[in-house]
C-alpha cells in the first residue's frame, strides 16, 4: 500500500509540473502573438505610401481599443474555463510527519495499575510514539448545484458577448480609420488648391509687373494683386497645419508613432462618385473600399432590419440582454438544494526510533469514507429576492437601451442615406462647374494677353476656379465620409463584416 501511495504522490507532483510548463508556454504563446502586429512599414512600403486598404489593416492590428477587445476576449475565455471548475472535482492530497523529541507525559490515578495505591495518587503515563505520520486524498464532487450548471452557459453567453463588442469595437476603428484618412485627402487637397492660388498670383504678379513696364497697365493693377498674394499667405500656412493635424490624427487611429513619416494616396478632384470604376488608378484603392459596401440610391424598406441583424452595438445589447437572463436564472437556483459527495482516503502510521517513511505494514493503518451532504437553504435573509429583483430591472433598462439604440440607428442610417444622395445628386454639377472654371480662367488670361480684359477679369475667373475646385474636393469627402458612416450605421463595414480586397492593385 506504501508503494501504491508513494506512486500516487509521484504522478501528482510531475502533473503539477507538466501543467506549470503548460501554463508558461501558453504564456509565452499569447505575448509572441500580440506582438506579432502588422507593420506600417512593411505596409507602406519603401515608398513611404500608404493605401486606404493599408491604413484599414494597420489599424485593426495596432489599435489600442482593439487589443483591449482583444484582451477581453481572452478573459472570456478563461471564464468559460473557470465556470467548468465549479463542477469539476476538487481533489486534494496532503502528508504530514510529526517527530516528537520529548514523547508526551500525562499524569492518570495510580489505582489503575495498582489498586491497592492511596487514593488521589497520580502516576506519570507517556503516550506516543517517536514518529508520526498522517496522509491522505480527498475528493469532492458536486453532484447538483444549479448556480454552477447555470454559471457554464452563462460563462459562454458572455464569450459571446465579448465577441460582439469585438466586432463592435473593430466597425468602430475601420470607420475612424476611413474618415481619418479621407480627412487626410481633403486637407492635402486644400493645401494644394492654396498653394495653386499662390504660385497664380505670384504668375500674375510678374507678368502684370512686366505689362506695367510696357505701359498696358497702371501701377493699380499691380497694387491689386500684391494685396490678393498678401491675403492668401496666411491661408496657405494655416493649410499646411491642417495637414499636419490631419496626419497626427490618422496615426493615432492606426497605432503608430506621432513622428512616423508618410503619404497617403488619392485625389479627392479626380474621384467621380457616379461611377462604378475608378477614373484614375490612384483613386483605385479608394473605390475598391467604398464599393465593399453596395449603396443604391433608390429608398430601401427593410432598413431598420439591416440595424437590426448587423450592427454591433444592437448585437452587444442582445447578448448582454441574454445574459442577463441567465443570471436570473442564476439568482433563482440559489433556492434549489445542492447535493455534495465527499470521498476520504487516509493512511496512518506511528513508530519509534529512526524515522522510516510511513513506517512498516505492521505500524501503519489505513481508512477510507464515502459521504453525501445535502444542503436545502430554508431562509438566508432578503438577499436572494433583492438580487432577483434587481437582476430584472436591469434586463428592463438593457431593453429599454435596445429601443434607444434602435431609433439611434434607424436616424443614423437615414442621415447617412441623406448625405450620399445629396453628394450623387450634387455631382454632376459640381462637376461641370469645375469644368466651367477652368475654361474661363483659361479664357480670361487669354482676353488679358491680348489686351481684351482686365485684371479685375482674370482675378474673378481665378477665384471661381479656387471655388469650384475647393466645392468638387468637399463633395467628395462628404460622400465618402457619408458613405463610411452609412456602412457603420448598417453593420456592414469593410474588413470586419466583408471579405477583405487584394491589395495588389
């Protein structure tokens, strides 16, 4: 029996150690993996340009919101874990070794030896022996208990629930990434008009200062255009830190370092929102994301489903609302019984002398029990009701979200909807304004060499130039930023809830 026990003991010890070696490696495991990121510099290329579909992927993979969601995710999965211990056994060993250096005296009536001795005479006794050994295995099992049955489903539920928010989270950092970026485009193209509306007054500058030396105009002509070139510098500085606040803003939704040094690709002026394909290959990338997500312009009727079925937040609810419901269910089991088995196995031993491990077949015992514990709680005060009662008025107030969050949604998806009709509505005209403006800034400079108009001519022509262009540039990042919006708000966002696009063209 020694020899069975020491073996016992034996495996016991090399599966806590197994299951040491198990835990640091999964460990090591999970750090190597979260730093295993996607890295901006091997997306951006040596180039130093980065791609809508890129930034998108960069920020999935270096978001600080995601790798918390993440990291969630993982504690969810631990629960479940957890949950499943409340229902598996609990076993336990222990040994214990006593040495007594001085064996204990008690003093007992003589006459118990000796019946003949005075009454009231005391005798020392010693009892004990040298060595003392105590070991066992005990196992408990619980047989039911519907707090813990429950708590494994529920367990789950809330896996789930941290899914969703997962999912939530990365609708919310794709669309963050994609307006960041767009804003990016716009301020860059802002600062590209300004810096068009410099060099043409500095152009007109010069060649006004030459036609005053050849006496086709007076010193006012000049005058002019030095006070409009005057008038656009500070714009066109304010231009350049707007896109420098534009870019901070990008990298902090990619996850990257503030002082990391890149462009972006796209021309805002170029980007016909009415077309299918892109015109241009530089905006290529751009209507591969926007079109992951197909948009029809006419009124859809099954809009509030879409919210309904897709969107994350609504999804977030709808599990947490199932888990609530689950610690109802919780809650309630508490009034249930339980019922416990408990196994005891004991081996006992005593000697005298040199200690020898649980000392010999003649000096060592051995016990086992089996026992049964059932438990019926009759009456623990009021705070099982009162969690009760507030576990269903919180599913009450998870339900009343659910409605808010729903009237939010049906408002956000048609606001977005509003928005991309008014941008395809309003291209064709701003796109034949654009077309307009140029011709008669052309035709103005033209009227001017030849001493058919005015300065004040070609000055209006290039500020309706300035204008038409800057109305094109701003059509298009409202589409897209309407279109960003609208795929949020429907739960159809590009990278989460699409297959993700080639990012070979």
């Amino acid at each position: 029996m020694l020899h069975s026990f020491t073996t016992a003991f034996r495996s016991l010890s090399r599966a806590v150690v197994l299951l040491t070696m198990i835990v640091c490696f999964v460990g090591t495991t999970a750090k190597a993996q979260e730093a295993d990121t996607t890295s901006i510099s091997n997306a951006m290329g040596s180039q130093k340009v980065l791609k809508l579909t890129e930034a998108i992927q960069v920020s999935l993979a270096n978001n600080s919101q995601i790798k918390r969601s993440l990291f969630d995710l993982k504690i969810a999965d631990e629960q479940v874990t957890k949950a499943w211990s409340s229902v598996l056994p609990d076993v336990s060993a222990s040994a214990t070794y006593t040495r007594n250096l001085e064996i204990p005296v008690n003093f007992v009536p003589a006459q118990f030896f000796d019946p003949n001795a005075p009454a009231g005479e005391l005798v020392p006794l010693q009892f004990g022996t040298d060595n003392n050994w105590q070991g066992g295995l005990s196992v408990e099992q619980t047989l039911f208990r519907g707090e813990a049955f429950v708590g494994i489903s529920s367990s789950k539920v809330f896996k789930a629930v941290q899914a969703e928010n997962l999912r939530a989270t990365s609708q919310q950092i794709v669309t963050q990434a994609r307006l960041a970026y767009y804003q990016v485009l716009v301020a860059e193209e802002q600062l590209r008009l300004q810096e068009s509306t410099v060099e043409r007054l500095e152009k007109n500058l010069t060649e006004n200062k030459a036609r005053l030396k050849a006496g086709l105009v007076d010193e006012y002509a000049v005058l002019q255009v030095r006070v409009q070139l005057q008038n656009q510098r500070p714009q066109l500085t304010q231009a350049r830190y707007a896109v420098d606040q534009a870019y901070r803003d990008l990298k902090e939704v990619l996850g990257v370092p503030l002082d990391l040094e890149f462009s972006v690709q796209g021309d805002l002026n170029s980007f016909d929102v009415t077309s299918d394909q892109a015109i241009k290959k530089i905006n290529k990338n751009l209507k591969q994301v926007d079109s992951m997500t197909p948009y029809q312009f006419e009124r859809r009727t099954n809009i509030t489903d879409l919210a309904t079925n897709l969107r994350g937040d609504i999804r977030v609810l709808e599990k947490q609302e199932a888990l609530k419901q689950r610690e109802i269910k919780a809650i309630k089991s508490r009034f249930l019984p339980s019922l416990t088995a408990n196994y005891n196995l004991n081996w006992s031993a005593a000697q005298t002398g040199n200690p020898v491990f649980f000392g010999s077949e003649d000096t060592r015992a051995r016990s086992q029990t089996l026992g049964f514990t059932f438990s019926l709680p009759l009456f623990q005060g009021f705070e099982r009701s009162s969690d009760l009662d507030i576990a269903q008025i919180e599913k009450k107030d998870l339900e009343e979200q659910k409605r808010g969050v729903m009237r939010s949604a049906k408002n956000e998806i048609q606001s977005a909807r509003e928005s991309l009709n008014q941008a395809i509505e309003t291209a064709p005209a701003r796109e034949q304004a654009l077309e307009l403006a140029r011709e008669g800034y052309e035709r103005a400079k033209a009227r001017l060499k030849n001493g058919l108009g005015s300065q004040l001519d070609v000055t209006n022509a290039e500020l309706q130039l300035r204008e038409a262009e800057a109305n094109y540039a701003r059509m298009v990042y409202n589409y897209l930023s309407a279109k960003a919006r609208y795929d949020q708000a429907i739960g159809m966002v590009p990278f989460v809830d699409n297959d993700r696009p080639t990012l070979n063209d």
